[in-house]
C-alpha cells in the first residue's frame, strides 16, 4: 500500500538579484543554512536522514546536493543527489523523495533546490584537435536537437503570444498584478516565516543580514511598463518588465512517512498528493504546465476548481496567460502572493520555493489543495499538488 508522504518543515532564502546581496556567497554557503534550519525546525536527528536531494541547473559539475548536505552539518554518512530538469528540478527533488518514501524505499528525505545566476560559470567548446591554436568558442547550451528547435527562452515566449494572440497591454497588466500582488505580501509579511536569513560578511564593517526578496519592483507602474522596449525581438511584444529574473536563493523541505512523523509526534504541514510531467514541443516550451496538470488532475482525481493556490512559476507573463487561455484559472487563486516576473526565478531553487510559499499560504488562508506547476526549457512541463494537513 502507498505511504503518504508529508511535508514537515519548509523553509528559504530570501531571493537575491544576479549581482546582489547573495553573489558575493557560494550557493552551497546558503544552501547548507537553509538545510540546517529546515532540520532544525523539524526537530529530527539528522542521521535519521535517508538522503538529500536538491534541483539545480548551472552549478557547472559535481553534485552540489552532497557539497550542500554536508556544508549543513550533515554527517559524512548522508549521501546527497542533484537534480536537473531545469526549471522544475525543485519541484522535481520533492516530488523523488516522495516517490522514495510511497514506495518504501526510505522514511526521511530532504529536497528543495538551490542556485546562484550570479556565479553560473561559463562553458566552452573543448578544441576537437589537441594543441589546437584555435580561440575556445562559447558553447551555447542544447536543450533540444537543432532540427526540432533549440530557441531561447524568450523567443518561445514570443512564439506563445504570436499562437495564442497575446497582446503587449496584457502582458504589462499581468506583470503589474504580480508585482503589485507581491508588493502586499511583503508588506503583510506573508514571507517573514519562510525566509532564513543570511549573513553577507563586508568588506568593511559588520556583516548584514538578508532577508528580503530583493527583486521586487513595487513601485512599477503600467506607463513604465509600457515605454519598455522588445527584449528577445525587433518587433516583438515580450519585455524586461514581463520577463522572470535572473536570481540567486535556495530552498529546502523535510519530507517524511507519515508512520515516521506520528512515531517522532511531528505534526505535519502537508501531504504530497502526487507528480507528474509532461512533453511539449521545445518552440512553445512554456505552455508545459497544461498537459502536465491536466494529467496530473486525471490522476488524482480531482480538477483545478479543487485547488485553493495554484502556484504557477512566472517565466514569462504570456506563457502564463497562453497556460490560463487552455486551463482558465482563477485569477483570485493565481499567484496570490505574486510570481517570478515579481520576485525572480533562480532555476533549480525556483520550485521548491513555490511549494514553500504554497504551504505557507494554505496555512494561513485555511485552503485545502495548492497544484504547483513549472514550464521547463527543451519542452517539458511539470505538475505537483499538496493537501493542507488540518491543525
């Protein structure tokens, strides 16, 4: 029989700009901080941990997760896998480590992601003759075949607006909502309990302490976002304004059975109902989260009129619109506490964040359901949804 998987602690770093407050900090730094905090607010033994499992996408090689696991205080016996599917890898770490406890294959999991945009190394062309004289070339990274589509991000976002006929002006209403949206929150402090703050030594003087989003734009308006000019084309309608950021943050959950939670008398803050992913064409890569969801709705038996939160990561405001025009979301349950065109999109972190804020807000609205959902580069989509555990 599936055991249930339940999420027991989640926590995050505040999510700093490319160049900001976390650039000067190698991402394993504040990775390990927020794993000892998510252990510390579980209030487990650390060596009752069966692994780490952590989304990241430009760490350059080696296996960040163990790096960040025993940066954390970890003991050497607790192994750490990474994880990348690009934009959903965090949602992708969670949703293995619920596998691994469904199926029995362990009891205690940490998950989330982590990343820094700001220190993503730069890759190159390794010369094809030895001693070559040739300069070393940029190398441009494939997502997919060449002959099937390997476009920027930000033209498959103009490909959405073309084939859905999204104009500029929604484009621009949207990102003032999402900034406008998490503006409120901040204000309220709807975030205070979920950031771990991070000290950030000086060169001079004290280190300071960062625990506040730092993306944010709250005083954008519609006539500023209007005068921005066409980032990915010419004569294109997708924006600097209505674009995700470039970030630095990291995330992490500790999920368990719930025969592990009752027997250690935790009281969980959710159950992962369950996952899926899907394909998409690599050109129109942002409409993912369609059939992901819909296939994961199917499967749980429920419908998006179910869901109180619907977290869907903002990569780009016509993706979500071209992802609303197929599934018709409710724009009061849409990002309530705005997205990533307001607060950034640190790649492998991005997801867990999401479900961090998902169990957050069930909390403190008394929902019951929240589908987190992401679009991923090279055409992919990925869908998850928890249940608000009641107090």
């Amino acid at each position: 029989m599936k055991r249930d998987a339940v999420i027991v602690s989640a926590v995050r770093t505040a999510i700093g700009k490319q160049g900001g407050a976390l650039a000067s900090i190698p991402a394993h730094l504040y990775g390990g901080e927020v794993i000892k905090e998510a252990i510390k607010r579980a209030n487990i033994n650390p060596e009752l941990i069966d692994d780490v499992i952590l989304g990241n996408v430009l760490s350059g090689g080696g296996n960040i997760a163990r790096l960040t696991a025993l940066q954390g205080g970890l003991s050497v016996n607790i192994p750490g896998l990474t994880v990348d599917r690009q934009c959903g890898s965090g949602i992708n770490a969670v949703a293995l480590a619920a596998q691994a406890i469904q199926s029995g294959a362990g009891d205690i999991y940490v998950a989330g992601g982590i990343e820094s945009m700001s220190r993503a190394p730069h890759q190159y062309e390794r010369a094809e003759q030895a001693y070559s004289s040739l300069p070393p070339r940029y190398r441009k990274t494939l997502l997919a075949p060449e002959e099937i589509g390997n476009p920027a991000m930000g033209t498959t976002a103009e490909n959405l607006a073309k084939k859905y006929e999204i104009t500029r002006k929604e484009q621009d209403e949207f990102s003032l909502r999402s900034q406008q949206r998490m503006a409120r929150a901040i204000e309220e402090g709807r975030f205070d309990e979920q950031i771990v703050p991070i000290s950030i030594p000086q060169r001079k003087g004290e280190p300071i302490l960062f625990n506040k989003d730092e993306h944010p734009r709250p005083n954008t308006t519609l006539a500023a976002l209007a005068k921005l000019n066409p980032a990915f084309e010419r004569d294109g309608t997708v924006t600097a304004g209505s674009s995700s950021g470039l970030n630095d943050a990291a995330s992490a959950l500790v999920i368990m059975s719930r025969e592990k939670a009752e027997e250690l008398g935790l009281q969980p803050l959710a159950t992962i109902k369950g996952s899926t992913v899907a394909g998409v064409d690599p050109n129109i890569m942002g409409i993912g989260p369609v059939p992901a969801t819909k296939k994961l709705m199917e499967k749980l038996g429920l419908s998006l009129a179910d869901m109180d939160i619907i977290e869907l990561n903002e990569a780009f405001a016509s993706q979500v619109i071209a992802c609303d025009r197929e599934l018709e979301f409710d724009p009061e349950k849409l990002n309530v506490n705005g997205g990533a065109i307001a607060h950034g999109h640190p790649l492998g972190a991005t997801g867990a964040i999401l479900i961090t804020k998902a169990v957050y807000e069930l909390k403190r609205s008394a929902g019951r359901y929240a589908l987190i959902t992401a679009c991923i580069g090279g055409g992919q989509g990925i869908s998850l949804v928890i249940e608000r555990e009641p107090n």
